[in-house]
C-alpha cells in the first residue's frame, strides 16, 4: 500500500475537518470560547495542511488505498472531532470526548453529558455538524466537490457507504455523491424550514434538523423530542423515516417518478417491518397499560420508529415499557434501516436476502435438486453478494458477542451490556438498562468508552473498511508504487 | 402464388411441404447446401443457397413476384433482418418467426413494422399455449379453437367403459340430441373418416368432436373422462418451449415443477421464473421423478430436446400414475408409435409453426386454419360471402362434398353445432372439417 499516498488525502480530509469547526465559533465568541476553539481548528488545519503538503500530489488510489484513506481518514476525522471536547473543557475525560465524538459522526447520538442544556452552543451545533457530516459520509462529500478524490472516487464511496451496490445515479461517481449530497442538503433545509414554522427557534430547528436526517440523534434538549409538541414529532417521525430510506429513491422521487419507493422491494420490506412493530408495540403498551389512546400511539410510533431507522431520538423512556417491546426494540436495534440510507444497523436489504436465502435452504430440504435462486428486487441475487451478506451477519454477530463481553467484564449488567453494543454498533444511541433514554453514557468508564466508540466506527463502515487496516497484507509493499 | 422460404429447418421443410400441397409455388432459401439438397429431394419446390439476409438471394428467389415471405430460421434477428431487406417489394407480406421471450418482455421491444414485418410467429409459444390448452381439457389429444375459443374442436380418445362405446352415431344423436356435441371425424386403424350415422364407435376410437366452449366437460364425459381442474404440473425441459408453457402455468396459478438437465440453464430459467420450482436434473431418473410427486402430477409435459427422452420419461410418468401426460415429438414416424404406447397426446414445434403460418398463408374467406397431429384433416373456418353457392341454404341442401363436414356456425356471437335443417346465411363463420380429398371441393364452395 502506498501509505504517502494516503496521508496525503487523509491531510485533504483534516483541512475539510478543520473548516468544519469554525461553524461553531460564531456561538464560541459569546461563550468566552473563542480561543479554544480557534486552537482546535487551526491545529487540525496545520496537521492537515502538513501531511497534505509532505506527501506527494500525483495520486493514484487503488482498492486498497481506498480502503486504507477511509478507515484511517475517519480515525484521524473523529480524533480531530474530539478535540474541542476537551479544549473547551466540557467533556471531563479524553475517552468521554472521543466517544462524544465518534457517536456524533457515526450517526449514533449517544452522550456522556446528563444535561444537555448546560452545554455551549457551540458544542451543541458542533455535535450536529459531526452527525450532517458523518450522515452522508464525509468522505463521499469529498468525493462529490473535491476533484482529487476523482480518480478513486468509487473506491471511497464505497468504502465508506458499502452495503449491496445498488445502482449508480449517473455513470460518474462523482456526479452520483453530488447528487446524493445534493437531495440530503434539500432535505434538511425542507425540515429546518418545518421546525421553524411549528415549535423551534432557529438554532434548534438547524440542529435537530441536521440531526434527524444523518439519523443521528443528539438533540438541544436533555428530554429530546419529548421537550417538542406533538406536530413536531409527527413531523420529526416522517422525516426519520426519509433519513432511513435509500437516498437513491428520494432522488428518484424528487426528479418526477412518485413510484419509485413502492417499486423498491427493500422499501416494503423496510416499511413493511416498521408498520408491524408499530402493532406489536402499540398492542404491547395497550394491553400493559390499560390504555389505547391517540398518545400511546404517538408513543408507540416515535420510539419505535426512532429505533428502527437508527436515529435514536426518545419522547418516552421505552426502559420502563414491556419486555415484550423492549425485545421487538432489540430486534429493530440489530436490523436497522435501508442501505443507501444515512441510517445503520444489520439493514433491511441484508435481513430481507438472509431470510429469503433460509427459506431457499428449507426448500433444498424438501427438494434436493431444486436450483433455488435468492432475487432481490427481481433479479438474482449473485453468489458474491451473497456471501458477502453471510460473512456480514457473521461478523456482526461475533462482534456484538465480544462487545457484549468485554462491556460486562468492565462490570455492566447484562441488559445494559448487551443494547449498548448492539446501540452503539446500529448507530442508534439510547439502549436499555443503565444507558436507556433517561439515562446517558457519562456513567461508563473510559474503557467501555472505547470499546463504543470501536464498535460505532464498525458498525458505521461496516466492519470490512476497519478490519482489512489489521491485516498485515493491505501493510504490505509500505511505502512503493505497486 | 409465389412464395419464398428461408430457413430449411425443420419449420421451414414442413411449411414448405404443407404450401406444395396447397398448390403454391415455393423456393426455399438456406445458407447450409446440405439442407437445401435434402429439401430438393423430397418436396417438389426450388432452392437457392444463401442468405435471406441478402437481396441478391432474395431476388435469384424470386422476390420481386413473390406474394408471401416466410422467415423461419431458428435465428430470431436473421429472420427480422430478411424481412427488413425485402420491405420495399411490393405487395410482399412478410412473416417472421421470433421465438427470444426478450423480445416479447415489453412492447417497446419489437415493433414489427419498423422491421417491415407483416405477422410475427412465434412456434415456441404456439406451442406452449395448445399444452395449456391441452392440459385444461384434461383426457383430449388435441384441441384447436376458432371463434375466439367459442368453438372448441377437440381429439378424444375413447375409453373402456365410455357411455357411447359401442353405440351408433344415429342412436346416441336421439338420445343426446338437446347436445351441441358433433361427432365430425373418427380415426381408425390409421384413417380418418367423416362418419355417417350407422358409424358405431369402439373402444380405442380416435374422435374428433366439435362443441360449444360450454360443454367440453359433457363431451368428455361422453367419451369415459371425468373433468378434473390442473393443479400441479411437471415439465421437462430447458427448451424455449418449456420456457413458455411454465410461464403460462405460473400466470394460471397452477403449481408447477420444471426439471432441467442443464447446470446452467435451470439456473437461468430459476431466475426468470418466480412461482416455478426449478430442479436440476435428468428427465429419465425415475427416483427423482418420483421423489418430486410425478405420481400425484395432473399432468407431466416433457419438452426436452430429444424425443427418445421424452417419450421414456412420459412413459415413466404415466407408469407413476401423472394424470395426463404430454410428449413433445419432432419425428413424424413417432407420433403413432407414441400413442400406441399409452401416452395421452403428442406436441409438436414443427406442427405449431406450420399452424401459425398457414393460418396467415390462405387468404380470401379463410379465416383460420387447425391441423392436426397424425392426421392429414384440417378444420378450417370461412367467412360466407354473397358469392358463395350454399349461402341462404340449409346444410342438407348445400351437398356437403363427402369427406367433408360443417363443424360449427357462428354467426355473430351465437354459436350453432349445426344439424341438417341448420342454414348457413352470409356473413357467418363457418367452421368446416375436411380430408384432404376433400379440400379442394370444400375452398370452391367458399370463394372469397
């Protein structure tokens, strides 16, 4: 691999990193924050600007070094992000600010900080950005407006939104990520202009909106969209549901075929599973409860439809719900939303080719010379990409098992170890137990910060981006051509 | 009328064969001389070696006077390229035979008059929709339908123990007289007669009846046969054929199993085919035909390429207890062999192409053709003009030429199995069953 080359871009992403944080000054200089933050900018602009002047400007990206640049670009982009965490002095260990900022590019929204209220605007506003950012993938914005990430474009957008390819919308790539980035930009701005008509004031409206359609989930309030009316988390509900669909179909949809979404056979899947644990959960909350009001469907809806696109935003504390909901919650935890979305999790396209893949097998069973074919969306599914789903499932599996392990072995109970891995590898933010909705992670040790943040980055690149950096062979040739 | 050929296959030979005995002029095109020479030996047509696809063939063919151009290669885009060279002769009408479902998928696909095609054939299909036809008639060997499946002309064995066996026609006529049920043909020992009322019919009788859509139950019945509905199926085969006939038993709802013996192609036809359970294997392992529920199968349609192998499996079928089965046969000197064998009806590619063709080759009062397989007799529906000799007549009047016989009138959308005092009015269409002696006798009382 050709490790300058590398440095190289990841000094491009820096700079990018950089800019990003003097967003939030515009807050800091009221705040008597102004110094620190033009610390932790200008630091990461002249690390950046270093490594990008150090290293070659011929570059060349192979699949390898795409890999390579979107693996450590994101290490080196949320290291970066931790920064004003720790110079502003809000986050009180280095593991807490990492985590912070890990949850906040991954998408996953989960906090150390028990108040939200008592932190800075411009801490505030810099968690959304790191969730807009990581939502659509840094990298794939790079991608999209910087023309040196031209010629491996495919690769980086790849590495960084993986899944099953599903099709390009125009032949360039770079073309595709501006329009994927384009649609997203409009989405957030439609949604910002809604919460400014209903309940917000701009600064809320910006951030939530940035916040719900990278399915992020930090919000301005420690009560989240519980603090909101009942029109804005109808709204908030919608959206999510669009920030976890395929962004490929929005786009279709926006330039004139309606019929896109219905004709998507991962859309049915993926609404089709939200409507069911819609039923089950409002079944479950009546029959405990007593009550089967317009509320507990509201409630009912927003939390399960919060966790289901991976979003995590909460207006109940669904730790007190019953364990029959909190069960269909794991379920929809581990599924996560559609590919192509900014949201994370399992996904349903991969649940929906793993299923059919199973009754394929049961009908080996029962014909053993049957040639059975899994199809997705009418055609085929290739052999490839169906072991690449199964290794997938495998690895999160494996995965989740060793997150829940290590986090009980730092001494957490088996609810709280179990969801928080499973949260933090979804992206989802609130799990149940100690870290549920009421709750935050500012009770966890460093460690257990650590290990979050390691599955957050695994399960937002969706392991394969992470893991090839441990293997020796993508070190191999360090530092040549080939 | 002059008529030009490419392709000396096994479609191009039997149409050519069939519009020699029509009377026609015909030459046949082909690239392969060994073809063309096989041809030249036993039809009484011309040849001409090279490709349809080229003018100068076509005119050393004789285009230029040439009323009809039949495009049968088994090469789909050099039959539409033939057709599209010859588009500025005049007077021309072209048929092409395109047999790639890609072409028919969607209706963007394949314009036929940008090709400059007249009719499009498709045998494959033709084929796969007479298996359907077969199969919902259950116990016939052969169906052929006019007056949009108004008509119904079915083949019928007679079974041991069928309320007409052993009966005469004028008897079973008094007693079932209220029946638009007609006897119009009884084949026997080899050949075919039209029958007179004294026929008695045996056990074993090769019927043709004519009926109305509405009583193909009672004239199975009739016959030894209890009507039963299609719902699971067994096809054999990764031809285009089987292809078709599965898609049309997966439109019907009918639970189908296709076996392939082709790694690749069962794979293939697995993706394109959603309802079908596909299996990959050999149409003549017994234990897996068996393991698959053969016995319990309401039909088994073997459609593989070669006809030993159907006609083995089909047997194997019938043996397992499937219900009805039907074999795909390309050799003529098959088709009595296979029944004599016990197996219930016989398809074939050549014969649904030349159905397909020659419907489209009669012009003036002919509206639609049927024959059928292991007999020389067609059905063939007129439309009555004013110039026709028996038009205002009844049937006993009008001295049906022997050999002959009015199966059916449909005169808008009445439908009358006719008896003697039946008249025959202009304007109607009128289905006629006819030897081949008979033929002649029969166009002449239909001018156009």
């Amino acid at each position: 691999m050709n490790l300058r080359e590398v440095l190289h871009v990841i000094g491009a992403l820096l700079m990018w990193t950089a800019g990003a944080m003097l967003l939030p000054t515009v807050y800091a200089a009221g705040e008597g924050l102004f110094v620190p933050w033009m610390a932790a900018s200008l630091g990461t602009a002249v690390l950046g600007l270093g490594l990008w002047r150090l290293t070659p400007r011929e570059i060349r990206i192979n699949p390898r070094e795409g890999v390579a640049i979107v693996g450590l670009g994101w290490i080196a982009i949320v290291l970066a992000g931790a920064v004003p965490f720790i110079v502003t002095g809000t986050a009180p260990t280095v593991a807490g600010a990492v985590f912070e900022s890990v949850s906040g590019f991954t998408t996953t929204g989960a906090t150390i900080f028990p108040i939200i209220e008592d932190l800075p605007r411009s801490i505030l506003l810099w968690r959304s950005i790191s969730h807009w950012l990581g939502g659509m993938g840094i990298i794939v914005l790079g991608v999209a407006i910087l023309p040196l990430l031209g010629m491996g474009g495919a690769q980086l957008f790849h590495a960084e939104a993986p899944g099953i390819p599903s099709d390009r919308l125009r032949p360039r790539i770079a073309s595709t990520a501006r329009l994927l980035w384009g649609v997203y930009a409009l989405l957030t701005a439609m949604l910002a202009g809604l919460y400014l008509l209903l309940d917000m004031d701009v600064f809320e409206a910006v951030n939530h909106a940035m916040s719900c359609l990278a399915t992020g989930g930090f919000s301005t309030r420690t009560a989240s969209m519980g603090a909101f009316s009942a029109v804005t988390q109808w709204v908030t509900m919608l959206f999510m549901i669009v920030a976890g669909t395929n962004f490929t179909l929005h786009y279709r949809v926006l330039s004139g075929r309606l019929g896109a979404w219905v004709r998507d056979e991962e859309w049915r899947w993926y609404v089709g599973s939200m409507a069911v644990a819609w039923a089950m959960v409002f079944v479950a909350l009546g029959v405990s409860r007593g009550g089967w009001g317009a509320d507990a469907a509201r409630e009912a809806m927003f939390n399960v439809t919060a966790v289901h696109t991976t979003t995590g935003f909460a207006t109940a504390d669904f730790g007190l719900w019953p364990a029959f909901a909190q069960v269909i919650l794991l379920g929809l935890m581990f599924m996560g939303a559609m590919g192509g979305s900014t949201g994370g999790g399992f996904k349903s396209v991969r649940t929906g080719v793993v299923l059919k893949h199973v009754a394929g097998e049961i009908r080996k069973v029962l014909h053993p010379r049957a040639v059975v074919v899994t199809k997705l969306g009418g055609r085929a599914v290739r052999p490839e990409v169906l072991h690449n789903v199964l290794a997938f499932l495998a690895l999160y599996v494996v995965t989740h098992g060793i997150g829940t392990l290590l986090l009980a072995a730092m001494g957490e109970d088996l609810v709280t170890a179990l969801s928080a891995s499973l949260a933090a590898m979804s992206s989802i933010g609130p799990g149940l137990g100690e870290v549920g909705p009421a709750s935050h992670y500012g009770n966890l040790g460093s460690a257990a910060h650590l290990v979050l943040s390691l599955l957050m980055l695994l399960g937002r690149l969706e392991f394969y981006t992470l893991l090839v950096l441990v293997f020796p062979s993508t070190w191999a040739s360090w530092g040549g051509t080939e | 009328m002059h008529v030009v050929v490419v392709g000396a296959g096994e479609v191009g030979y039997h149409v050519a064969d069939r519009l020699v005995g029509l009377q026609h002029d015909v030459v046949v095109v082909d690239v392969e001389p060994r073809r063309l020479e096989y041809v030249a030996n036993h039809l009484d047509v011309a040849v001409v070696e090279g490709s349809g696809t080229s003018m100068a063939t076509l005119e050393e063919a004789g285009i230029q006077k040439a009323a009809l151009l039949l495009a049968v290669t088994n090469v789909d885009e050099v039959n539409l390229v033939t057709c599209m060279s010859a588009r500025e002769v005049e007077a021309l009408t072209t048929v092409a035979r395109v047999s790639n479902p890609t072409f028919y998928r969607d209706a963007r696909n394949l314009r036929p008059a940008a090709f400059g095609v007249d009719v499009l054939i498709n045998p494959e299909r033709e084929l796969a929709l007479e298996t359907v036809r077969l199969l919902k008639t259950t116990a016939a060997t052969d169906v052929a339908v006019f007056a949009g499946g108004a008509v119904q002309l079915l083949g019928l064995m007679v079974a041991p123990g069928a309320p007409v066996a052993g009966r005469r026609l004028v008897d079973l006529a008094a007693e079932h007289g209220d029946r638009p049920i007609l006897t119009v043909a009884v084949e026997r020992d080899g050949a075919t007669i039209v029958p007179r009322g004294d026929t008695e019919i045996r056990v074993g009788d090769h019927l043709f009846v004519a009926t109305k859509a509405g009583e193909v139950a009672t004239a199975l019945e009739l016959v030894g046969y209890q009507p039963a509905t299609v719902r699971r199926v067994m096809v054999t085969g990764g031809s285009t054929e089987a292809y078709y006939l599965s898609h049309l038993l997966q439109q019907h709802r009918v639970q189908t199993t296709l076996l392939i013996e082709d790694r690749q192609r069962a794979q293939d036809l697995a993706e394109e085919l959603d309802k079908v359970l596909v299996l990959h294997g050999d149409a003549t392992d017994v234990e897996l035909l068996e393991l698959e529920g053969v016995g319990g199968a309401d039909g088994f349609v073997a459609l593989t390429e070669h006809d030993e192998i159907n006609i083995l499996s089909s047997l194997v079928a019938k043996r397992a207890g499937a219900r009805q089965v039907i074999t795909l046969v390309n050799k003529r000197d098959y088709i009595p062999l296979a029944r004599h064998i016990g197996l219930d009806a016989a398809v074939s590619p050549r014969l649904s192409a030349a159905n397909a063709i020659l419907r489209h080759v009669r012009r003036g009062s002919v509206t639609r053709v049927a024959t059928f397989e292991g007999s020389d007799a067609e059905a063939i529906a007129f439309t009555v003009s004013p110039a026709s000799p028996i038009a205002g007549k009844s049937l006993a009047e009008a001295g049906i030429p022997a050999g002959a016989i009015v199966a059916a009138i449909v005169r808008g959308t009445e439908v009358v199995v006719p008896r003697g005092h039946d008249r025959i009015e202009v304007g109607d269409s009128v289905v006629v069953f006819t030897l081949p002696e008979a033929a002649q006798a029969v166009s002449e009382y239909f001018p156009a």
